[in-house]
C-alpha cells in the first residue's frame, strides 16, 4: 500500500492491541516501528528512528495494509529554509551554535534516540544531555555521548545518531 510522506499516522485500534498481543506474522522489526508510531511523528522522523532496522517506506505500507496504522487528519510541515547569516560567524553571541531547533527540542530528540537504542541503559546519557543549559554545552554533551556510543554500538550507528540530531529541523 503506498505511504504518504507527507501525512502523520496514529496506531489504528488493531495496532493498539497488537502492541500488548504480539500477533503472529508482525515480525519484531515491524512491531517495533509500530511502537514509534504516535500520531505526533512525521515520516521522516519514523526513518529517522528506524531506518538503520530497514525500508521505512515499505515496513509502513505493511503496517497500513495490515490495519495496524492510519492516517490522522495532520500533514508534516514543511521543512524550513535555512538562512545562513550575511555577518561573519565570529559576530554572532557566544553561546550561538548551529542548532537548528530550539535547545528543548533537541534534547528531546537526542534522548528519545538514546533509549531508542540503549534502552534503560542510556539514562545516564539522557541525564547529562538533559542537563545542558546552552547549545554549546549540548554539542559538548554530544560529542562525549558519541564517543561512549562507538564503544557500546558501533562507529556506524554512533556517527549516524550524532547525525540525526544535528541534523534536526525543526517539526
């Protein structure tokens, strides 16, 4: 079934129930996208999330063709326009930094990421993400989170989490 990018989708009340039932013929893959799906997440955030599980596109269409996901009534917004400053980057504010998202959002981001792929192991690093109090100190705190992840999950996967948030637009 074909998957429109731009509309959010929400658990249909067989995906409720499939998340407590585990019905056979949803494999875990599947069903842990369907997990993800909250009817807040636009596609692009679910491939995100799940993309290092595979095609997005196509675990989707199944979870729609099954009947485990609808669409809601909201569309993605569309991504915003980056401006880049005229002035050297030596004039802006001390704590300026490339965020492209407010603080809050990419801390958000970055710690539902973590638990994404830690679990309860990545609290620790939820913590000292959390705790940051300016952008500059939250790319510190990201680029300390990227080297413990290398050592627990791999150069590829750590590289790619410190890419997804730093790459974060705003939703």
């Amino acid at each position: 079934m074909a998957i429109d990018t731009d509309v959010i989708y929400r658990k249909s009340g067989r995906g409720v129930d499939a998340i407590g039932t585990r019905p056979a013929g949803l494999s875990s893959a599947q069903r842990n996208l369907l997990i993800l799906v909250d009817g807040k997440r636009t596609f692009n955030e679910l491939a995100t999330l799940w993309s290092v599980l595979g095609d997005t596109h196509e675990a989707l269409g199944v979870l729609l063709a099954l009947g485990f996901i609808e669409p809601t009534a909201a569309r993605a917004a569309p991504a915003p326009i980056r401006v880049q400053p005229s002035a050297p980057s030596a004039q802006r504010g001390p704590g300026a930094t490339e965020l492209l998202v407010p603080l809050q959002h990419a801390q958000e981001f970055a710690t539902e990421r973590l638990l994404d792929l830690l679990g309860a192991e990545g609290d620790d690093l939820c913590q000292r993400l959390r705790a940051t109090r300016s952008p500059r100190e939250f790319r510190a705190a990201l680029r300390r989170t990227e080297t413990s992840l290398r050592e627990v999950i791999g150069h590829e996967l750590a590289e790619r989490f410190l890419q997804q948030v730093e790459n974060l637009r705003a939703p």
